[in-house]
C-alpha cells in the first residue's frame, strides 16, 4: 500500500506526513500557566486518533538566568496535555555556607506553545 499525497494537509521535504499510512495532522496552541506552573491544554477538538508527538516551549522574556524556564510534559492523551513549568532557582546551602542552583515550578504566570502531531 502506498501513501496517497494530499496537498491540503502539507508535506516535508517533498514527501507527505505519513505514519503507518495515516497523513498526519498538526494541532498548535498557546496558554498561560496558573499560580502553581501548571496547565492542561484540551485538544479534543483535534479529533486525535493517535498522538505521535507533542512538543512544548516556555516563553518568559528575561536576561535573568536565574528567571529561566523550561516546559515538560507531564502527561497526555488524545484529548488532553498536561504541562508543567520549571524555573531556575538559588537555594542556600546551610552546611557548606554557600548556594545551589536547582529547579521548582514556577509561580509567575507563563505563556507556554504547544505542537502536537497525531493521525485522525
């Protein structure tokens, strides 16, 4: 069986998005974290059958490096992604009188992008 080409859902280089066959569909979004650095995106709209892959980006504009952030994602489904933000923070170190960089959710509302590709 081949892959049947549809100009209406895109192509990569030349070729379409093909999983198993299934011409792949991309669904994008963006949303702002709560006080806990956490969000749930509903992507039941999308009509998902299968997620392949989700990838997601924390958006903060600072020089701070010590107000970086990342994303991750904690869970999803076809309906649903669940993310949480990190950020960069100094704690002391009362033994050796010093500093230690680690990471905690973050408390300041950020916007977070989202990408999932899946198959309908």
């Amino acid at each position: 069986m081949s892959a049947r080409r549809d100009g209406s859902r895109g192509a990569f280089n030349g070729q379409p998005y093909v999983i198993g066959h299934q011409a792949l569909k991309v669904a994008c979004g963006k949303a702002t974290t709560n006080a806990a650095g956490q969000l749930t995106f509903d992507i039941s709209p999308a009509g998902f059958t299968t997620v392949a892959a989700v990838h997601v980006e924390a958006v903060r504009d600072t020089v701070d490096p010590t107000r970086a952030c990342f994303a991750a994602v904690r869970s999803y489904t076809k309906d649903q992604v669940v993310v949480q933000v990190w950020e960069s923070k100094t704690n002391a170190v009362l033994l050796l009188g010093g500093q230690l960089e680690a990471i905690e959710p973050t408390n300041l509302p950020t916007e977070v992008l989202l990408t999932v590709y899946g198959t309908v």
